[in-house]
C-alpha cells in the first residue's frame, strides 16, 4: 500500500527565507547532558518561524527504559514555533546560540521541503544510535545533501584525535554517577580515535565545526547570535559521590579486617556484599554486551573485572575453590590494567 500525505505539499518560501543551526547548551537531565541541535526556519514574509528536531521521544513508550538500553527506542523528526522552543529551553536555564546559514534561495527550500517531506512520513522515525545518528549527525547530513557545493570543514581545529570517551568526559564532569556509569558501560569502540567528522554528534562540536567550515572561500555561517541567555548557576555535584562511596567503603573495609575482635560473619558479609555487587554489575554488563543494537556498549573489557561469576561467590562461598577462584580473578583484573586507556 503506498502512503499518501496527510498534509498539503511544503509552502513555496520567499527570498527571504532563512535556516539557522541552533545550538542548546547542556543540562541537569541525563538525555540532556551533551547539549542538543536543532534547525530554524524562518520566513518573515510568510509568517513561518518553526524550529524542526530530531531528538524527540516518547517517555509513554511501552517498555520504555529497556528498549532506551537495548537500542530500540524509536526517536523522530518535531517541529514546534520557534517562540515555544526558545521558552521552554529559558524556563531550564539554558542557553540557545544561533547560526545563520547564508545559503542560497534554492538550497533553503530544498532543506525546507525535505524536512517537511519527511515529518509528514514515516521516515520521521529513526534508531537512535548515540555516536553515529543522533539529533546533530541527522542534521548535518541533512544540510550537506541540501546545499550545490560541498561544504569545506577545517579540521585543523582539533589539534590530536580524540577518542569518544576523551570528547565524553567533560560532559559528564558535573554528573559524577552518569559518568561512573557510562565509563563502565561503554566498551572499546568508545576508546578509539574520532574522525573529525565522527566528532560532530556532539551538538557543539558541530557548532563549531559550521562556525570555521566555509564553500568556494566563502564562510557558511552569515550570522551568529545569542538568543536565549541562560540565568547565572553554579552547578556542581551534590551529595555522595562515587569516589566518596569507595573511600568510605575501603574505610570501612580496612576497618573490618583490623580490628581483630572482628566477628567471622562480618568478615564474610562484607566480602559478599563486594561480590554480589560487581557480579550483578557484571551480569548487566554482559546483557548488554550480547543484547544491546548500541555499538559503543560491545566489547565491554569491563567485564574481565567485573565477572558475572562474582555473584555465585557473593552468594554461595566455598572455601575448597575460593583461592583459585580469587587467582584467576586476579589474573583477569590484572588484564585491564594492561589494556590501552584514554
């Protein structure tokens, strides 16, 4: 059965339409972390201001957390007036740059009915995949196959190639247990070198990657602005912290074991909590590893400390295997450590 628009072909736009990248900044939600990207269209002659994104999803999603970790939680193409977009990112306290495209008549009205074309369709549904197709690498991919000439990006900016965690870590700084779990979820594709277009699923990265790139010598970037200027914050972590957690915990480990009117059973509780704690972790990790549709979660090195075998010996200690259990234990944590880390 072929699909039939529910809605009227895009409006022809005038002269002097424009499309701008706007940039939000970062903020206290997880899914808000790494900031967002959307793109502007406006045509003052038409009265047309609308803000089209794709980073939208549905919290009401059946089974919404487990396909959000599996990597089947479908995202899609929004669009909402620009005055309305602006407030609700003013009333979170972040901030909202603005770039102007200078691009040409025919090159607005073809990003413009494409992205029209394609929020009236299914195709307005996608998988999101956090380093490869995101709200800022649909974009981009969008304006480059909307423009006539090649877009020249400087990649000189970037004096060494990071690698996905290194671009991760200072998003992450103000979270301290978002970036504990992230760096123990993510796995090797996390760890190698970025592309200077890989890079650009961040949204600022692709900011400034729009800010410096220009075609036939000419900036593409005419305009950039301001345009919601967040209030003044000094966010910063709160409360028990991961490293807090473990220097307690090592605290009180120590503790345990030298004090030597120490009660057997207390020696083993702690020593089974530790156990069922990283074997559970471990367990989650290797669901992932085998399970999840997200490329950055496989190959998890984590899981050569964190082995889900530590759970029977959380739960079930023998001491005729305990040692040699604890060697290859050992052995394998040991292994990490040899492992390139950035």
């Amino acid at each position: 059965m072929t699909w039939m628009p529910s809605v009227a072909s895009p409006v022809r736009l005038s002269p002097a339409a424009q499309i701008s990248l706007l940039t939000c900044a970062p903020g206290a939600e997880t899914y808000a972390l790494f900031g967002h990207s959307a793109l502007r269209v406006s045509d003052p002659a038409l009265g047309l201001d609308q803000v089209y994104n794709y980073g939208t999803f549905d919290f009401q999603t059946p089974h919404f957390y487990w396909r959000f970790l599996r990597g089947d939680l479908r995202y899609f193409l929004s669009a909402v007036p620009f005055t309305t977009f602006c407030r609700g990112y003013a009333q979170e306290g972040r901030a909202v740059s603005e770039q102007v495209l200078a691009l040409q008549p025919e090159e607005v009205q073809r990003l413009y009915t494409q992205l029209e074309t394609t929020l009236h369709s299914p195709a307005k549904y996608y998988r999101y995949q956090f380093f490869a197709d995101n709200c800022s690498t649909r974009l981009f991919a969008l304006l480059t196959s909307s423009v006539n000439e090649p877009l020249q990006l400087d990649s000189t900016q970037q004096a060494s190639p990071p690698t996905y965690r290194q671009l991760l870590a200072p998003y992450l700084a103000p979270a301290p247990w978002v970036q504990l779990g992230m760096n123990i979820g993510l796995g090797l594709p996390t760890d190698r070198p970025t592309t200077f277009r890989q890079r650009l699923f961040l949204p600022v990265e692709l900011q400034q990657a729009l800010a410096h790139a220009t075609r036939q010598a000419q900036p593409l970037v005419a305009q950039q602005r301001q345009i919601v200027v967040p209030a003044n914050s000094s966010a910063s972590p709160t409360g028990l912290t991961p490293m807090g957690l473990l220097l307690g915990w090592v605290v009180l480990s120590i503790l345990i074991w030298q004090w030597l009117s120490s009660p057997a059973w207390l020696l083993r509780m702690n020593a089974r909590v530790l156990f069922t704690v990283t074997g559970l972790l471990g367990c989650l990790l290797t669901g992932l590893s085998l399970g999840s549709l997200h490329t950055p979660v496989q190959a998890n090195y984590q899981i050569l400390w964190l082995l889900p075998s530590h759970l029977l010996v959380g739960l079930v200690r023998s001491r005729a295997w305990w040692r040699y259990y604890a060697v290859v234990a050992i052995v394998c944590s040991s292994s990490v450590a040899c492992l390139p880390h950035n």
